[in-house]
C-alpha cells in the first residue's frame, strides 16, 4: 500500500507528521550526521566516523562535526557521491535468525554469505543493528533508520543483549564469578555481567550470558580469557525483543509493541 501524503510510515503505522517536522526537514538546518542517517546511507555513529575521516563534503567543501546543513540546498556528497534526498519512506525495523555461517556484512570482499542475501526480497535497502561474527547465530536487527540504529548501538544506552552459550570441557564456580565481575579483554576490562547455568553434561555446560556492551566478539573473548572454548553462540534477545520461534535464515518485521517496547528501553536509559 502507497504512503499516504503527509504520513510516515513506521512498522506496520501511520504517524502524521506535524508542522515542525515539516519545517525542520525542508528549511532549518539539520546536523550532517542526521541527514545522512536519515538518508538511509548509514548510522549516525557511522556518519560521524566518515566525517571525522574527511569523506564528507558539503557544497564540495569539506565539512566538520558539528557543522549543519539545509536538505533541499545543499548538497552533501560522501567520497564524490551524493547521499539520497530524504523523503517520505517506509521506514523498516526486522528481526533476522543469523544462521551460522554468514558474515554480518552487506557485501563481502571474500565472497562469503551474507546477511544481505537473506533480506533480497525487501524493497527498501537496510542496515544491520551491531553484528554478530560468522561463527555465531540468532538475533540481529536491521533497520534504514539512522537514527534508531545509533540509538541501540551507542555505548550510553546499556542496551542487554541475552546468549546462549555452549562451552566445553567443564565450569568451575571460580569461572563463573570471573565471568559475572568481569574480565580483562582487549586491554579493557568488561562490565559485569549476568551469568547462568542452564544445563551440564559430560564435557559441555550450556550458558546464559546477558552483557550490556557491544564489544567486538566479546562474549568468545570472555569465556577464552577464564580458559573456555564456545562451541556454540546464539543471541536470543535484545532488550525487551526476542528471538522465540523464528527460525534461521527467516526475518520479519518488528510488531507495534516490540517497536514501542525497545524505544521505551532506550529511553530509560538514555
């Protein structure tokens, strides 16, 4: 169905926009960050880290963080090529089952698979929320909504991230108070985490590990650095979203609810 005019569409409802919207997108100077995370080309944290970079040009000037620009007279290009006009769009919010395997990247230089072709079949280009390394699987986000995407993944917000987490060979009680006060990683030592005992066997001890961080592999790096090899990980929640029944390889979008619910979250914790 078309967007009606003067709506945005937002998972599944239509919000009016009222005259400051209108206003501040077609007249008041907006920071370049948001514009281009409005345009769908990437996150606002991105943006700004291209920015920083020099590959941002206002006007074929380059510009600075901090620094405005108005979307129907200026033209921002990023590395020569200029980003899309922000219209009125259907704005998507999916939840994706990563199967193992797959590498959370839109393209990948060495041909690997990609999440992007399990999301072929949406009309709109979206942007994974965080990621998750190719050996690992469950839930993952993805978005074309800049402003969203920058919200969960900023290190202020302290979103949970819940895991289910297959070690071998055994856990010790001394391992687990490691685990839940924190370990050195990276030169960096992590924030307590929630750690529980779901199930033993011989040889294999299935955890469940919330974190509030967003580090880079950072629940391999924290069972290795107590001497535990992950012989599984999956990620089934973030904040108040869970993965439930959804199955590898399937997506959908975000429900009213969820959608309310994770902004809530990051709301409060903002």
């Amino acid at each position: 169905m078309k967007n009606a005019p003067g709506r945005i569409h937002i998972s599944g409802s239509y919000a009016m926009t009222n005259d400051r919207t209108k206003k501040e997108i077609h007249m008041e100077k907006i920071r370049i960050q948001k514009l281009i995370a409005d345009s769908g080309y990437c996150s606002r944290r991105k943006a700004e880290d291209l920015i920083a970079a020099g590959r941002v040009m206002v006007n074929g000037r380059p510009c600075t963080l901090g620094d405005k620009a108005t979307p129907d007279k200026d033209l921002i290009t990023i590395d020569g090529t200029q980003i899309a006009k922000i219209k009125k769009r259907r704005l998507y919010y999916i939840m994706l089952h990563k199967p193992r395997g797959y590498v959370t990247t839109m393209k990948d230089e060495l041909d690997r698979k990609s999440v992007n072709e399990l999301l072929s079949a949406l009309p709109e280009r979206v942007y994974p929320v965080g990621r998750l390394d190719r050996n690992s699987e469950g839930l993952l986000l993805f978005t074309n909504d800049g402003t969203f995407a920058n919200d969960i993944m900023h290190p202020s917000r302290h979103i949970s991230k819940i895991y289910r987490v297959t070690v071998r060979p055994d856990i010790s009680d001394d391992q687990l108070v490691m685990l839940s006060e924190g370990v050195e990683i990276d030169g960096r030592r992590t924030e307590p985490a929630t750690v529980l005992v779901l199930s033993k066997e011989q040889g294999r001890v299935v955890l469940q590990i919330t974190i509030h961080e967003g580090r880079n592999r950072q629940i391999r790096k924290m069972c290795e650095a107590v001497g535990l090899e992950v012989a599984r990980l999956k990620r089934t929640a973030i904040g108040p979203l869970k993965l439930g029944m959804l199955k590898p390889g399937e997506y959908r979008e975000l429900k009213p609810d969820e959608l309310r619910a994770i902004r809530n979250a990051i709301s409060k914790k903002a």
